[in-house]
C-alpha cells in the first residue's frame, strides 16, 4: 500500500488527539508499519552529436548499440535515438512508452517539421560600431540566402540601438525586414578611455556588456523549453573586455585630476580601485561560463561571428597605442571563442570571408543524431555533469557538447 507523507501525518495527529474512530485506528496502526514511498521524475537528457570519417564526411548508419554515453563516467542506457540527414529525420531508437498503470492516455500526433532547425541570431549592436553594423547587415543577409532554408524557424534580437525583438517565425520576409534595422552603437576606444570610471572599470562598458548577457541568457531559457530540435544560435558581438585601454585610462584620468600620472598612480585610494578593476577578468569569466551553462542546458549550440575581420592594426583616426590595441582585440576575440567552444560551436573571428563558416553551420545543423538517456546519477548537489559520447565506429571522431549544467533548484 502506497501513502503520501502528509496523509501519514494527518492520520498520526489524529489519533493523538485520541480520535474515537475505530477505522481510522485500524488504518494509523497498519499505515505506522509501513514507510512512505516518494515518487520522483528524471527529464531525459538530451544532446546532439556529429559523427564524421576520415574524410570529414557524415556517417549516416550508425545503430544504437554503436554508440555509447558516459556521464561522469559513469555509462548510461541511451532510450532515445534520432538521425537527421540532409533536413530529414529518422527514428532510430524510439523513447520509453511514458504511460502508468491506470492512465489510459490518447495517442500521440506524429510530429510535423521537427527536422526543421531553428536559428536565434543575436545582433549585439552595443559592441559593434557604426561600420561593423554594415558588415553585420551583409553577414545575416548571407545567412538569408545560405544557412536558413525552407522548414527552419529563425528569430533575431538586439541588445541596444537596433531596437529589433522578432519572434521565432518560418516568415523570411520578417528577417528581411529586420535585417535593413540594423545599426551599429558601440563604444569607441576614445569614449571608453574619457568615459566615467567605477570601482569596477569603464561603468558603461560594464552596462552595456550586461545588458547583452542578460538578453542572451534570456534566449537560452526559451529555448530550454523547445525539444526535438536542432538550436543553433548565431551571436554576432565584437566580444568583451572588462578593462580595455588600462594606461590610456590612467593617463586620462590624470590629466582631469591635473597630476602627474606617476603621482596618481601611488594614491592610496587610486591603488584600491585598480585592484578591484583587476578582478575584471574573473567578472568576464563568471558571466561567459553562466551564459555557456544555460546554453548547454537547452542543448544549443553558440556560433559567434565578430564582423571586424582582419585587422592589422587600429585606425589611425583612432589614436590608440598598438600594444594596447592588439590586447584589447585578442580579449575580445577570445571572449567570443569561450562562448563557441564551450556549447559544441565555433568562432569567425579574425577572418573577413564568412562563407565558408556558414557553410560549415549548414552542415553541422543538417546532419547530427540526438541522443536521449535518463541520467543515473540521483544526486541532486551535483549540478555540473561531464558528457562524453563514443562510438565503436572504426575511424570515426564523433563532435558533442562537453557537459550540461541542471538548473538550480526553485
């Protein structure tokens, strides 16, 4: 006999408060001899995986018995497997049948279009400039013509100026529409040098790059809620640094306090800020493995595109010292590689022809498996998880997400 643990409970004062009722006696003397039993339900975990030969092509006939799923190591009992080849699926391996004694449930619509991808692209025009806006116009007009297809369901957001907030749609006249509203509004190297300084750095550089984390991580709870699809999000940033232009800054600031720059530099209280504004980079750390955290729990896939290119230098409009310059791109840059990386993606940074990257996002999100099991592991503490997905396959190298983060506890 199955009993809940408040029904136990109520049955327990009742008869403390010397309940005359002889069946309710009966029943808390039987209910005293037998423990509560709580029933509890585990999500699957899904995750997507490229399987390719030696020759880099897809290998399309792969059967459940030749793959296997370890989580912490621990190996695990795939219950769901799915192909998808050339934008059409095929249901290798079919989920547990869900229904309980006693529950008589209709039975299930077949699914429509769920090979259909879909695409989320985040234009982060509050890190791009008014040229890099041009350049992000080109890159998703390119997308238009060669990524997304018929079947694929796309949105598009921005996080500043651009004011564009499209939901996901099969309409590709909205994504053209989205695409001509498209404008660059970053900060340029001079306005973040002669900008306003906290205790934490550049107090509108720190605005801005949280604006566009939030709205990001926002993405990736909505898609949290979507299954059975191949997510891909296409970020297109100029990436972030948290302390750029750190000698620029202190002579600037200098010069508005009238010292010299060696003078302030040995202030007692400008001491105590720059130490707080080195602990930048652990900031940047904490929010780019928050966002990757959220991303793999939707099991999405971040590609981040940085539209500057090829850059041999800065501008000489802009009057930045090279050293400077290069460090504050090669942060920039790898701030956009950790976002990629670490959700099964890739960056187009440094690079001025974008085809090929596109091309690559074709195939990656055209042919994959999903791969569905039940964790084993019960501990409800342990809320980062290690993912490492084999095949027996000889000569094939199979590409998945590293790990999944559970969602903290409500």
């Amino acid at each position: 006999m199955r009993i809940t643990a408040v029904l136990f409970l109520a049955i327990a004062l009742a008869v403390s408060a010397g309940s005359t009722d002889p069946a309710l006696r009966v029943y808390a003397a039987s209910a005293q001899n037998q423990t509560p039993t709580f029933t509890a339900s585990v999500d699957l975990v899904r995750t997507d995986a490229i399987v390719r030969d030696g020759r880099g092509q897809f290998i399309a006939d792969l059967k459940p018995a030749e793959f296997e799923v370890y989580e912490d190591g621990a190996k695990q009992q795939i219950v769901s497997l799915t192909m998808i080849h050339g934008g059409r699926e095929y249901n290798v391996l079919s989920p547990p049948d869900p229904r309980r004694d006693g529950l008589i449930l209709p039975a299930n619509r077949p699914r429509s279009d769920t090979a259909g991808r879909i695409f989320v692209i985040i234009i982060d025009d509050f890190h791009l400039d008014a040229a890099n806006g041009q350049k992000a116009r080109q890159i998703v007009g390119q997308m238009l013509r060669d990524l997304i297809h018929d079947g694929d369901m796309f949105g598009i957001v921005s996080t500043g100026y651009s004011s564009i907030s499209e939901q996901l749609t099969y309409d590709r006249q909205v994504l053209e529409s989205a695409i001509r509203r498209i404008q660059g509004g970053g900060l340029t190297p001079r306005e973040i040098i002669q900008g306003a300084q906290g205790s934490q750095g550049p107090t509108e550089l720190r605005h801005r790059a949280q604006v566009a984390f939030t709205l990001a991580y926002e993405q990736m709870r909505n898609l949290e809620k979507v299954q059975n699809r191949r997510k891909a999000v296409i970020y297109i940033s100029s990436g972030y640094d948290f302390n750029p232009f750190a000698q620029s800054r202190v002579e600037e600031q200098a010069l508005r306090s009238r010292v010299d720059a060696a003078d302030l530099q040995n202030d007692p209280f400008f001491r105590t800020q720059q130490s707080s504004q080195m602990l930048a980079e652990a900031d940047l750390v904490r929010e780019l493995a928050e966002l990757t955290r959220a991303a793999n729990r939707a099991n999405a896939t971040i590609y981040t595109i940085d539209p500057r290119g090829l850059s041999a230098g800065p501008d000489v409009d802009l009057d930045i010292r090279t050293p400077e310059w290069n460090a504050y791109l090669r942060n920039s840059q790898d701030s956009l590689r950790v976002i990629a990386e670490e959700t099964g993606g890739f960056a187009m940074v440094n690079m001025n022809n974008f085809s090929a990257g596109l091309k690559r996002i074709d195939a990656e999100t055209s042919d994959y498996y999903v791969l569905a099991y039940s964790s084993s592991n019960a501990d409800p503490l342990k809320r980062l998880r290690r993912i490492e997905v084999k095949t027996t396959r000889q000569g094939a190298t199979v590409f998945h997400r590293t790990s999944y983060t559970r969602a903290p506890a409500r």
